[in-house]
C-alpha cells in the first residue's frame, strides 16, 4: 500500500522524464539541426534577441518540453498558460506584471501559451501590442496549422517552428530509458512489448510512456505484449476539425486518384474509427468521381451518388460498407481530368474576355439561318456555334477513348478540328 501510495502521489512518468537540457532530448532532428535558429534559442546562443516562437506540431512531439528549454536558458522570469482554461484578463495581467518587472529591474518575461489556437481571434490580439514592443517573449504550441488558426500578425512577429511526430525507433529510445527508472528496475520487459507501445503511440511521447507506465503498475513480473494489450487503449490519434482531418482526407483522395485501392481504404479506415462525418467522405467521393475519373467511366458520378444517398439514410456502422465500396471502384477505374481541364479552360478565356455574341442561327430570338441536325442522315451538321477553341482533349483511358475517337469524327464534320 506505500508502495502505490507513492506512486499515485507523484507526478506522471512523462513528466518525470521531461528532458531538462538539448543533449537528453531525443528526436525532432530537422527542427533542431545544428547551429538552427531553435537549436540555438534552446541553448541560448540568442537569448538577449531572442524572438517569440510559434512550435507546430501533435501531442507528445516536444513543444512543452522544448518551450521549457528556451524560457530557462537565461534569466527571465517563466510564467505557463493554456489557452483552454486561460482568459485574456490573466493574459494582460501576465502582460502588466512584465512590464513593471521590466522597468524595475529590467527582467525579461517568457510567456509560454500552450494550445494558443484555441484562443479567438480576439484573445490573439490581446498579445500583439506587449510580442511587438518586446514586453513579453511569447512562446506558444499548437496541434493546428498556424495559416489557419494563428493570426497573421502573430505569425509575422515569430519564428514558426514545425515538430513531426516521434518516429518508431526514437520512442523506443525514450521507452527504453523508461525502463531504466528505479520503479521499473527489477521489472523484466520484452522488447516486443516495447515495439508495441511504440507503433501504438502514433508518434506521441506522452502517449507512450503512459500506456508503458499503466503497463508496468499493473502488477505482474514481465511486461510483455500481453499485459500491453490489457492496459492499453487502441483510440486513433485523430480531430476531425484538426489538421488529421486535412491530411487524411487529402492522403485518402491521392490514394484514390493514384489507383491503389488499398491505401485508400487504410485511410478510409482511420477516418472512420476517428469518427469523421461519414457524410464529408461520401461528398469527395463525388467531386473525386467527376474531377479525376470523368468521362473515363461515366458511371463513377452514379455510383458515388448512389453512395452518398445510402449513407445518408443507413448512417454508421453500417454506412462504411457502401463507402469502401465506392471507395475500390472509384480507386480502380479508370482516371481522367480532362472534363475537368476543360470547363477550367473555357472558364479561364470567358473571364479574360472572350465573349463575342452569340451567333445569329443561334439566338432565342431573331434566330436566322439555323440549320436542324436532326435533318441530316448523321445527326451532325457542318455549322457556327462560336469561335471556341477545342477545349475538350479526350484521353485514351476507359470509356473517354471511345468518345475521342467520335470527338474526332464530329469535329471533321463541324470543321473544328484545326482550331
């Protein structure tokens, strides 16, 4: 019972393991190369002009504990706010407190705001006035793209920063040091188990010394994948109005277009274990059917249509059915943008100007000369529509080269095929 007594006391095993210096941190390579704008505020080549910093990147990357690496290598005084629970009066008290420690004793204030996107547009600008007269150096962390969810000003006045998730080997390599602890010390742990965490994690350091910490109080002798697997739970890193949502939509359309089913359904599966809308996925299926398969199988607009409309009526888990369905057809067919090229194209030359009137035979009114296919044995008559040029380029995928091979015959017959 003292025993877990103290462990239930004491802080979480990732914050207990929080890196204090640039040599113990492990990972973000990129973002911390040598002689780097950030390896060198972390070290403090720069303190004295330091910059306020934006660090971008998903939870368990680093950002608080780089953040805490900055704000400690001088002498400035380190307050710690999160946007989620803050409010823009502790911000400027923050701000008016700074400005006395300045004036008196010329002492600097780092402000380190956590998860700043989920401040409003507003909040943001409540910082703007004390970053630019340098009252304050803010360091702030987001999950979100910073183009969308940071202010621009903001953005101008700060080193953006963009951490990536932990790759396998380096969470292994913090898991590894885990188990080093003195709690864990005469605890057998398989490297197997290890491997788990790590895969398991999606990248989030946090993440992985939780589940590896729930792993190892769990009572038995040997951590093994087993006993991971009781202890852990398997939910999908994922927002659906966060940046996963954009990458993962954008991932699973370029899967689809790129013709490999299986890609597209492993992204099709991770949206929907994150609980994306089902009814969004099923509306790119259309826009995929039309912008990037076309005239080269007519059928996909149906067949994505058909999708949409009985997801919407047998909703989820159902729905998923018709959705990776639709998902391998579209992903086999065959892929043209030409219909897509050419509306773009025209669009293009009637916005720069190119609208002459309409021909005479032509108009609702006053239509002189109009000369009726129908009477011809072809169906097709040599006559005026306009002086477009051909805008439409068949492929020779699918069903669209059928329909170059008639475009070009009806051409001959239109006299448009030199235009």
């Amino acid at each position: 019972m003292e025993e877990y007594n103290r462990r239930v006391s004491q802080p979480p095993l990732a914050e207990r393991l929080r890196p204090k210096t640039l040599s113990d941190f492990v990972g973000q390579k990129a973002a911390l190369v040598a002689n780097g704008p950030l390896a060198r505020l972390v070290s403090g080549d720069i303190t004295k002009s330091m910059s306020s910093v934006l660090l971008w990147g998903p939870p368990g990357s680093g950002k608080t504990t780089l953040a805490r690496m900055i704000s400690h290598t001088g002498s400035s005084k380190y307050v710690e706010l999160s946007a989620v629970d803050s409010s823009v009066s502790q911000v400027r008290d923050v701000i008016n407190d700074a400005k006395a420690l300045r004036d008196s004793f010329e002492k600097p204030t780092v402000l380190f705001l956590d998860e700043i996107h989920r401040f409003s547009k507003a909040q943001q600008d409540s910082l703007l006035g004390a970053v630019e007269s340098g009252v304050i150096t803010l360091i702030a962390a987001t999950t979100e793209n910073p183009s969308f969810s940071v202010i621009k000003p903001l953005i101008s006045r700060s080193l953006v920063v963009a951490l990536e998730p932990h790759d396998k080997a380096d969470l292994k390599t913090i898991l590894e040091r885990a188990s080093q602890e003195p709690e864990f010390a005469d605890l057998e742990v398989d490297d197997d188990a290890l491997d788990y965490i790590a895969t398991i994690s999606q990248g989030d350091a946090r993440r992985a010394l939780a589940v590896f910490e729930a792993a190892g109080n769990r009572g038995a002798e040997k951590i093994t994948v087993e006993v991971v697997k009781d202890t852990a739970s398997l939910t999908l890193a994922y927002d659906p109005n966060g940046d996963q949502h954009y990458d993962t939509i954008s991932a699973f359309i370029k899967s689809v277009r790129g013709s490999d089913a299986d890609s597209a359904l492993h992204y099709l599966a991770r949206m929907i274990v994150g609980g994306e809308d089902p009814r969004f996925i099923a509306r790119r299926l259309m826009i995929l059917a039309s912008e990037d398969i076309g005239l080269a199988d007519p059928q996909a607009i149906v067949v994505a249509e058909a999708c949409a409309s009985v997801v919407e009526r047998i909703g989820m888990p159902e729905g998923r059915i018709p959705l990776a369905q639709t998902t391998i057809y579209l992903a086999l067919a065959p892929k043209s943008n030409r219909a897509y090229a050419a509306i773009d194209a025209a669009i293009a030359d009637v916005k720069n100007g190119l609208a002459a009137p309409v021909p005479p035979p032509l108009r609702s009114t006053g239509a002189t000369g109009y000369r009726y296919p129908h009477d011809t044995d072809a169906g097709i008559i040599n006559q005026h529509y306009s002086d477009a040029p051909n805008y439409y380029v068949a492929s020779t995928h699918g069903f669209e080269k059928t329909l170059g091979e008639r475009l070009e015959q009806i051409r001959k017959i239109l006299g448009s095929s030199d235009k």
